[in-house]
C-alpha cells in the first residue's frame, strides 16, 4: 500500500507542471529587476535624510517655533534671524497668482480638447502645449523678464512698478506654464467620463455647452480637482522663473503684486550658488527650507493621487 | 408614397413643423450664441498658451539670434569681454552631463519599468509602495533633488566633491520617474497576447519578455527616454546646488574639476549688468531650444515611424 501511494506520488511529480529545473537564473534576474524598482523607494528614503538629518543642528540654534512664525528672513545679516514666513509668503503668492492664471485657462483648453475638438486636432494640439510644459524654465524666466514683465508694466501703469522684480509676473508666468499640466489632467478626467451621461443629457435637450459645463465637469470634478492640486505643487516647487523675475527676496515679509518677494525655491537657489561652509547655520538653513518645501509638495501630490484614484475608481 | 398620403394629413404635419421650428428656432439663436461665445473663450485659453510658446521662441531668436556665431560654441566665457565670450565649457559640461544621465537611466528605467509592469505581484505591499513612490517622486520639487545631490553625492556617502559625476547622478535620479513611467506605458500597450502566444509556445517567463514584450515596447521606451534627455538639458536649478559653477574657463573632466552646464551659464550671464551680455544669454537659449527641438522631433518621427495598433 506505502509503495502504491508513493508510485502515485512519483507519478504525479513527472507529470507536474512545475519547471524541470529551480530557474536560478531568472530569480536572479528578476530580483535585479526588482532592485531597480526598489532604488526609488531607496531615492525617497535618501531625500528623508537628507533633509531632516541637519535639522537637529538648525533647531539647536533657532527654535522650531521661531523658524516658523518668526517675519524676518536674514541669514546673512551679522544679527541675523531665521522666520521663515517672508518666504512662505513668497511661495504661497506665486501659487495664488499661478492659480488665478493656470485654473481658468487650464480648465478651458482642457474643456475644449475634451468636448468640442476632434481627434485630430486634440492629437495636434497636445504635444504642442507639452512644448511649454517642456521648455526650460531658464528660458521661459528669462523670456518674462525681459519681455514679459516690461508688456504687464506697459499695461498696467497704475501700480507702483518700483523694484526690477515682481512676485505678481513671476506667479502669472508660472500660472501660463502650468497650463498643460492642468489641462492634460482635467482632459484625461473629463473623457473618463462615460458618453453615456453625455447622451443622456442632449436627449433631454442640453446644449452642448450645457452638457460641458453641468454634466461632464461635475461628473470629472475630482480629476480636476486633482489638476488643480498638481498645479499648485508644481508651482510651490518652481525654481528659475520665480528666481529670475522675483529675485531672491527681501529679508521682510512682503505682500503685492508689485514687491519683490522671494519664494522658498529662490531662496534655496541663490543661497547655494555660492561656496558655503558646511555645518554652518547658514548651510543648515538651506536643509530647513528644503524639508519645509518638500513636505508641501509631498502632501498635496498624495491628496492629487487621492484624487486621481477616486475619479479612476468610478469609471474606469 | 407621397401622393397616398391625405392632402389634410401632410398640411396638419407641415403646419406641426413649423411651429415646432419656430419655437425652437427662437430658442436656439439665444443657445447658439451663448455657444459661440463658450467656444471662443475655451480657444483663447489655448490661444495664450500657444502665443506664450511662440513668444519665448520669438524673444530668443530676436535678442539672441544676432549673437550666433562660430565663437558662441568656441570661446570660453570671460568676464569683461561680451562680444567675445562663449559657452564652450557649458556646452562640453552639458553633454557629458547628458552622457553620464543616459548611461544611469537607460538600464535602471527600463529594469524598474519591466519589473513593476510585468513580473510584480499588485497584491504584495512592496510593490505598492514601490508605485506610490516612484508617482510621488515624479512630483517632487527639481530643487530637493539638488538638495539630495548636494548631501548624498556631492559630500555625504558618495562625496564625489563638485564633478559632472555628481551632476549626472542627480539629474539622472530627477529624471528617473519620468523615464519610468513612460517605459510602463509603453510595455502597457504592448498586447498581452504577445506574452501569453510565447508562453503558450513553451517560452520561459523572462525569454518572453525579451523576445516579444521588450522588444516590441521598444520604440516607447525609447522615446521617454529622449524626453527625459530633454528634460535633463535644461534643468538648472539642482545643478546650482551641486557645483555647476557659474564661471570655469576650462574644459570639464567627467570625474574632478568645475564644471558648468548650458542653463546655469545662460542664468549666470543674463543676471550680469551689461546689455551685451543678456544678449549672450538670449543666445545661448536659443542654442538650447534648437537643440531641443531636433530631440523632439526625433521623438515625434520615432513615434511616428514604430507607432502600432494591435
């Protein structure tokens, strides 16, 4: 009886679809493929450090409570003080003005690709506003500040233009740039939507802006929403166009269309051009602001990829 | 047909059409307009996206396009003469820059991308996290991953000290969610059927995806490739953080010395006083939207040319 049990087991592991052999090689090749992958967690875990790791030092000498309530930003005055308000304040303009730019007109390109071009113009059309995404933004700045701001102070010469900088053209430049970034992902939400619900509503009557405007916007509004979200970390986490228009900043918390103001990037920038001495308080600085930006743009990219998960959740 | 019909029916019908023709017509002007004006403001938001393209081509060429001329690439930089200085270590320390970002996202875009799209269980929480990660880092400042060169590979573990090397590594690690995500996308099209037809056909697992998959989803793969090359050409704000020094008069080494990259001395020459100067700057912008544009069209004509619906 042992012998027969054993005669079945012998002959079901012949006819196993098992592999003849361990297949050592490929584990090894997919465990290096997996390493790969795995190297971005390794980037993330490294970025972490890097930024957070110095604060112990930076706090050692200014208290988290004044670093970020406090209103005067100078690390290089002999006196000199860590609030980091100015610069958030810098930032948070460039997102408002980037905003009131980027939502309208990112909405509306996306509105038209999605509901009245057809598909040979939205294939054209896509990778030409791709082209502004993917410009440098050394070009772009330059381009605003040579051209750009002197057309908005022709335009507008009832505001006080007195400083070379502008923290209100540097955010309406970054608004025109975040354009395709909004309109390529509110498109994408909006042509999730099913044409079912389109149908539906001219049945009913609805003109075609009708159906655009209270049908397919509302039934996309967390991809949108989403777009939005993106924008606005793009727009925390320019660099050069906010550096070259608005400048580098002044020490004091400054608020206007008109002021220079300098944004949180900027100030990371410019400060590390120079040749600075580690473990100074003016280097721990930099790491201070990078972990304050970098925590900004972490949370809104996850409430974006909430976002994006929902609408893709529903219809997909 | 037409003549059975009774002459009372076909009045009552035209009668009927008419008067629902004028109703709707009279709403229909007010809707029209209503449309039109809709349609004009949606393309006016395309249109200033447009002009805003062509405005920064036109800004380049009209200031800088002047300036273009043999001793724009030749001549190094110098400090007081504008009409004779260049971009020559700029633009040498750009493309080994570019080289060294080429070697480091070739292999491990395309492995990361292979991995996650067809070996990787979804269920598993490593994988997971793996993909949230690499969505989150795509949207991760370009100034952090400076600020990450500038700890981890400039000083910190690597300390390769201010070289290109550094350079490339970090700009290869900011441009590495781009290429892999487009690398999926590109393996993502290629029809499952392929895979299973060499499965079916005895293939191992990883023979089937060299053979078949790869190769097939080559063309994609090697298109975001080029798209990140181009990103990769005009980033400048992490290169200031890991030593691109603005000013170097001598030809970069890939692994000691200063370096510079085209962005950064573009930046470097637009923020100095002289009007010359910014004329420089608006050139060397046009030598890199030129550039750019060729790496472009090659990704458009090889999307183009290996373009398939299965």
């Amino acid at each position: 009886m042992s012998s027969s049990i054993q005669g079945a087991r012998s002959r079901s592991e012949k006819n196993s679809l098992r592999a003849p052999s361990p297949r050592i090689g490929e584990k090894i090749v997919i465990s290096l493929l997996f390493i790969a992958s795995a190297i971005s967690v390794g980037v993330t875990i490294a970025i972490v450090i890097s930024l957070f790791a110095p604060l112990p030092g930076f706090f050692d000498y200014v208290s988290p409570w004044e670093f970020l309530t406090g209103t005067l930003w100078a690390p290089s005055f002999l006196d000199s003080s860590f609030g980091v308000l100015p610069l958030v304040a810098g930032t948070l303009q460039v997102v408002f003005y980037a905003l009131l730019i980027g939502i309208p007109l990112g909405l509306g390109a996306a509105i038209y690709l999605s509901e009245y071009a057809s598909t040979r113009v939205r294939k054209t059309i896509k990778p030409i506003l791709e082209v502004l995404e993917g410009l440098p933004t050394v070009a772009t700045g330059l381009f605003a500040v040579f051209w750009f701001k002197p057309l908005i102070q022709e335009l507008t010469p009832w505001l006080e233009w007195t400083s070379p900088f502008s923290i209100g053209v540097a955010g309406i430049t970054v608004g025109i740039i975040i354009i395709p970034l909004i309109a390529s992902v509110s498109d994408d939400a909006m042509r999730s939507v099913p044409v079912a619900l389109r149908e539906g509503a001219y049945a009913l009557g609805a003109s075609k802006m009708r159906v655009a405007v209270k049908v397919v916007l509302p039934a996309a509004i967390s991809g949108i929403v989403a777009s939005f979200v993106l924008g606005a970390s793009r727009a925390i986490g320019e660099t050069m166009v906010v550096l070259l228009v608005a400048g580098g900043g002044s020490p004091q918390l400054k608020i206007g269309f008109t002021e220079p103001a300098g944004a949180m990037t900027a100030f990371i920038a410019s400060r590390a051009t120079g040749e600075i001495a580690t473990g100074t308080i003016d280097y721990y600085s930099i790491f201070a602001v990078g972990a304050l930006l970098f925590l900004m743009t972490l949370t809104m990219n996850m409430i974006a990829i909430f976002f994006v998960s929902k609408f893709r959740e529903v219809y997909d | 047909m037409a003549q059975s019909i009774p002459p009372r029916a076909s009045k009552a019908a035209a009668t009927a059409a008419a008067v629902t023709n004028s109703i709707y017509k009279g709403a229909n002007t007010k809707a029209e307009i209503q449309g039109i004006a809709f349609r004009l403001v949606l393309l006016s938001a395309l249109g200033i996206a447009l002009i805003m393209i062509f405005s920064i081509i036109a800004w380049a060429v009209v200031e800088g396009g002047q300036r273009v001329n043999p001793g724009l690439f030749l001549n190094n930089p110098s400090s007081f003469k504008p009409e004779e200085a260049g971009y020559r270590p700029a633009i040498l320390g750009t493309i080994q820059l570019i080289g060294g970002v080429i070697l480091i996202i070739v292999p491990l875009g395309i492995s990361a991308a292979t991995y996650l799209e067809l070996f990787a269980d979804r269920t598993r929480w490593y994988n997971r996290i793996i993909e949230l990660n690499i969505q989150n880092l795509a949207g991760v400042p370009s100034i952090v991953f400076g600020i990450l060169g500038l700890a981890f590979i400039v000083r910190g573990i690597f300390d390769l000290g201010f070289v290109v090397a550094a350079g490339s590594m970090t700009v290869a690690i900011l441009v590495l969610p781009t290429v892999i995500l487009a690398s999926r996308e590109a393996i993502r099209a290629v029809p499952s059927s392929l895979l299973d037809g060499a499965l079916a056909l005895g293939a191992t697992r990883l023979q089937a995806v060299r053979k078949m998959v790869l190769p097939a989803a080559a063309p994609g793969m090697l298109t975001g490739v080029i798209l990140a090359v181009a990103r990769a050409i005009g980033e400048a704000a992490p290169l200031l953080l890991v030593g691109a020094a603005t000013f170097v008069t001598f030809d970069p080494n890939f692994w000691e010395g200063g370096y510079s990259a085209l962005p950064v001395m573009i930046y470097s020459y637009a923020g100095r006083p002289q009007e010359e100067f910014h004329v420089l700057a608006a050139a060397g912008v046009l030598v890199m939207l030129v550039v750019l544009f060729f790496i472009n069209s090659i990704a458009v004509w090889l999307r183009a040319r290996f373009e398939r619906t299965w």
